[in-house]
C-alpha cells in the first residue's frame, strides 16, 4: 500500500487553535447578531447559576444554625423582632442564643432577651420557604434562557456550516481536472461531509460550552473572592496548578490525536484500495501477506491509540485529585476559622460547592477534547483545501462561429520533463471526420480532455470555430463541444434525468424527438419504464451498450458543433455494437467528428486517420494508405484481426 493515506493527515499544517479560531469565526460573522444574544444570553445564565450556592449559604446561616447574633435598631434580612430590637445572625456578633426546651433567649453585653421557640421556628421556616421559591424561580428562569442560548447557537451552527459546505463545493467545482487525478473522491467526499459536520459540532456545542465554561469559572473565583478573600487565597495554588495541568494536556492531547487520525487514515486507505481489489488478491493468492499487512498497519493505529488512550487517562484522575485537594484544604482551613467565630457553617458550604462548580467544566473540558481535536483537524483539512488555487483564466467574447478543429504545436505535460503530448498540429474542417488512434496511454484521451476543457494545455494553440479554447468561456464550450466519453458516468434517477441531467432547458419532448432521430426507439422501449426508467447509482443496472446509448441520446439532444467519440464503442458485444454504430452515424451526421478508438475495424472507413505514439503524431492518411506504409497502423491492426480471429 502506498504510505499516502498516511502521509496525507502530516502534511496538513499544524496550526495552533487560535489561528484556527480566528480563521473559523469568519463564518460566523454574518450571523454576529444571532451569537452576540446567545453569548449574552450564555453569560447570564452563567450567572445565574453561581446565585444557588450563596443563596443555600444565606439560608444556613440566617436561619439554619445560627449561633451568635448582633443587634440593630433596623430590620435586616434574617433578623428577628424583639422588643422593638432586631437580632440578626452575625458570627462575630456579641449576643449568644441559647436555646430550651420553649423558648430561645438572646444573652450579651449583660441583657437577656427571649421569645418562645414556636414563634423562632415559624420564622426560620418562613425565611427559608422564601430563600427555596426563589432558587425555583431562578431555576425555572434559567431553563427558559436556556432554551433559547441552545437554539440561538445551534441555528449558527447550522447556518454557518452549510455556507461553509457550500463554498466548499463551489470551491472544488472549479478546480481543473488535474485536481482531481491527484485527490481521491473519498477523500474529498470526507472533507465536504464528515469534516464539515465536525465544524457543526464546533459551532453548536463546543464554542458555547468552551465560552461558558470560561465565563463561569471566572464568574466562581470573584464570588469566592469575595464571599472570603482568605479561603480564595488557600484555593489559587490548585487553580494555577490545574491551568498548568490543562495546557501541557491540550499540547500533548492534539499531537496524540493527529496521531491516532494519520494512522486510521492509513487503515481507510489500504480498506479502500484491496477491498475493490479483492479480486486480483485471491486470484493471486495474496491473502495472508494482505492479512500481514493489514495486522501491522492496525498494530500501528492500536499503539497510537494507546498513546493517546494514556494522556486521557491520566488528566481526569489529576483533576480529580486537585479538586479533592482543594476541598480538603477549604475543610482544613475552614473549621478552624468556624471553631475561632470568623466564618459561619453556611459560607464554608458555599465555598465546597463553589469548588466542585469550577471543577464541573474543567472535566467537561476533558470529556469533549476528543471532540474539539476531532473538529481542530478538520478545521485544518478544510482550510487546506480551500487554499488550493484556482488557476485564474481570462475568457474572451469570442463566439465558436463552426466546428472547425485547430490544433497547432500542441504540448501538455504535468512538467516539462514529463510531456505527455508533444507538438501535435491537426485540422478538422467544419463537419469533418478525424480517427486518433495509437497504443494505450499514448495520449489520445488526453486530446479529448483539453478539446472540452477538461485541461489545459501547455504550450501551443488549440481553437474550435476561430475561438481560442482556453480563453472560450466553459459555457460556450460545452454547448458547441461535446463528448460520448468510455465510462460513461449515470446518477441516481430516471433515463430522462441522465439525459436532462436536470437541466430544464431540454424537455421531455425534445429528448422524444432526439430518440426518434437516433433510431434508438425500439431501445427505450425494451427498458421496463422506457425513459421514466429508474436508474440505480452508477447505472450497475443496465449494461455497458445501454449507458453508451444513454450518453449518446444525451449528447444528441444538445446539438453540439463538434462530436468526440471517445472509446464509444469497446467493451460491447457485436449486436449492441451495430446498434451503437447505426446512432452514431446519425449522432455525427454534418457534425465536426472525432473518433478516438483502440478498435481499428471502427474507423477504418473514415477518411482521415492520424496515429499518435508516445505523444507525437508518427502517421496520418486513410486506412489504405497506412496499411501500405506498413508502420504502427498496421501492425495494430494486423494483431486486433488476429485476436479477433483467435476469438472467433
């Protein structure tokens, strides 16, 4: 197998987050209104649910366990009526409760005051009624701002995505054909969809949850900063411990990952290529090297994975472990400032609960790493891709006038060292017959791709109708140039849409009409449904004679100036071949032709044959003319005869 697939995934620039980010977030700018409500909306339900805790300490220490109090002449939160004096909870207040079996008397500064206990109760239990329906309020107004920031940010996710999908397909839509020879489709299928899908996940979930994490972590340190600036200080050497922790995992974490993606990358590959090889490796006898083959290049995606199995592993029971720590220390340090009357039971509840808040997205952060590596990757393949050129062409408003055929100095290659056409000069005269012939990957099909477009060629003059091809805008190409090519390409739907290939120009009845003048009638309606015919994907449901018959019908209907009929007739048995020969006869009758065949016996009644060879033209005449030269014509055709006879 070809290390490719493997070397592929490295090849991809490693870029930090940031620039990944910034790179990202210029699709979501168009919806910046919809993401400016969800990050308000995320920040104040944020704060929102830092107000529970404080609240539930409120409730302990006002109603709950209060010991001491201090005495005011004004009513305050929590405070109790006495004798026109108000009593409010107060750890360093100097007037103690004490409580008997019916009353609860408040002792300081030598004076005594008492209520009975059933009146107290009643107001503990009022006050902490009160303190309860507003943390269901809270609650109930939390769920429905949540549900809003969920939908907001999801609705940019979705939107942003499929402009991204979009331009992306837009994208590889214009990429020359050269493009693709050197790009797999599976690779390309992945990156429009399953790497896109990843970037919808980034914009739904992550983004929000990273923001909200962040904004609640900080939201928790100022509140804990300011319910007790000493236990804050006992906490921050386990907050720049765990930060520390967080970046050397993420460093590590993102390596693991690309890792693990180069090496599952590599088993994609070699799948992708021996499975639609399976053939030739049981004919051959291959199957236990393949196995071993197989087995080490899973052996290398078990170790990565291990790898990064390791990394994940370790990070969640460190943070464990710090949060514990920071508990203990909080416990620690806590009592003995509630034993010297400092701070009040509720205020060390509120601290603990604080600290399993802030350590709540710290985990999460853990749980979805995976996620956000997966969705940092594909944010690379994409960028990648998208930074592919598109070779900028200048097209003029020149019109293809006829179907004259000018080729002068023709050269094409991938580089100069590897020319594939070499000063190849031809004329096809308005309505003119021209046969390519020549030995396999001598370069015929490549002068049919650069007639329609397909490449562009390197060096020399290629004109169709006085119109240079690769200034001729691709409109006006493709309507007056078209080609019955030799793996003829059906998509899911009917015989009519392949013909249509859904263009609503051409309708059902022009398509009739095109049937009718290629005598394929009889054809059409030896399918099941005639045109209304459901084609499964590729056409595997109908033969190789009938998708070239389709194609023809599709290129007749369109009425070009010049016909290329490129391998149109191989690969058939000899009825479906005279059938396809009679409708080409009609297909190219007073059109500009050129028949590109290894089948000499095809073209030998065409008047004007040239032979390419190695990418020149080596002979040019009639068939008569080249098998009295005795050169490379005639020695193809001799051999086709005599495996032709073979056969027979």
């Amino acid at each position: 197998m070809p290390p490719s697939y493997e070397q592929e995934e490295y090849k991809l620039p490693f870029l930090d987050g940031l620039k990944l980010s910034f790179w990202v977030f210029k699709y979501i700018k168009p919806y910046w209104k919809m993401m400016t409500l969800s990050i308000i909306l995320m920040i104040v339900v944020s704060g929102i649910g830092l107000l529970p805790p404080i609240m539930t300490s409120s409730a302990i220490n006002l109603y709950l366990n209060p010991s001491h109090y201090s005495l005011s002449n004004k009513s305050t939160i929590g405070s109790i009526e006495i004798d026109g004096k108000y009593f409010t909870p107060d750890a360093k207040g100097k007037y103690e409760a004490k409580f008997s079996e019916n009353e609860v008397s408040f002792e300081g500064n030598g004076n005594i005051y008492t209520m009975s206990m059933s009146n107290f109760n009643k107001i503990r239990f009022t006050g902490v009624t009160i303190i309860a329906a507003e943390i269901f309020v809270i609650f109930l107004l939390a769920f429905f701002l949540s549900y809003i920031q969920t939908y907001t940010s999801q609705s940019v996710g979705i939107r942003a995505v499929t402009d991204v999908r979009n331009q992306l397909f837009n994208h590889l839509m214009n990429q020359p054909m050269k493009f693709f020879d050197s790009n797999i489709s599976g690779r390309l299928v992945t990156r429009v969809t399953n790497d896109t899908q990843n970037l919808n996940n980034m914009f739904s979930t992550m983004i929000s949850s990273i923001f909200k994490d962040a904004v609640l972590i900080a939201g928790i340190l100022y509140v804990l900063y300011l319910v007790d600036f000493h236990l804050f200080i006992v906490t921050i050497p386990v907050f720049i411990a765990v930060a520390v922790l967080t970046s050397v995992f993420r460093i590590f974490s993102r390596k693991a990952y690309r890792a693990v993606r180069a090496k599952l990358a590599a088993i994609n590959g070699f799948l992708a290529e021996h499975l639609g090889g399976m053939v030739v490796t049981v004919l051959f006898n291959r199957e236990s090297e393949k196995s071993k083959e197989f087995d080490n290049i899973n052996s290398d995606y078990y170790k990565a994975s291990m790898k990064q199995l390791f990394i994940f592993a370790i990070f969640r029971p460190l943070i464990d472990f710090l949060r514990y720590l920071a508990i203990a220390l909080i416990i620690w340090y806590g009592v003995q400032n509630i034993l010297s009357g400092n701070i009040e039971i509720g205020t060390l509840y509120a601290f603990i609960s604080y600290i399993g808040m802030a350590f709540t997205p710290i985990n999460d952060l853990a749980e979805n790493f995976s996620n956000l590596q997966s969705a940092m990757v594909s944010i690379e393949r994409i960028r990648a891709l998208f930074n592919t050129k598109i070779p900028e062409r200048t097209f003029s408003e020149n019109k293809i006038s006829d179907g004259t055929v000018e080729i002068n100095s023709l050269w094409f290659g991938y580089s100069e060292e590897n020319w594939i056409l070499k000063d190849v000069s031809f004329k096809v005269k308005d309505g003119g017959k021209l046969a390519i012939v020549g030995h396999t990957g001598a370069g015929k099909s490549t002068i049919s791709s650069i007639l329609t477009g397909l490449y562009d060629y390197s060096k020399g003059s290629v004109k169709i109708g006085g119109a240079e091809v690769r200034n001729c805008p691709v409109e006006e190409l493709r309507k007056n140039v078209n080609i019955v090519i030799q793996e003829i390409m059906l998509f899911s739907g009917t015989v009519l849409d392949n013909i249509s290939l859904f263009d609503e120009r051409i309708t059902r009845e022009m398509i009739i009409d095109a049937v009718k003048k290629l005598d394929l009638e009889k054809f059409i309606s030896s399918l099941p449904q005639g045109i209304d015919t459901v084609v499964r994907e590729g056409g595997n449901n109908l033969s190789t004679g009938q998708r070239q018959l389709i194609s023809m019908i599709r290129t007749f209907v369109r009425q070009p100036k010049v016909v290329i009929m490129d391998e149109a007739t191989s690969n058939v048995d000899v009825e479906t071949e005279a059938l396809i020969q009679r409708a080409s006869e009609r297909l190219t009758e007073g059109r500009t032709t050129i028949i590109i065949a290894h089948r000499l016996s095809t073209v030998r009644n065409v008047d004007r044959i040239i032979v390419i060879n190695d990418g020149m033209i080596e002979e040019e005449g009639n068939h008569d003319k080249l098998m009295k030269n005795n050169g490379i014509y005639a020695k193809l055709y001799q051999l086709q005869s005599f495996e032709e006879y073979k056969v027979s």
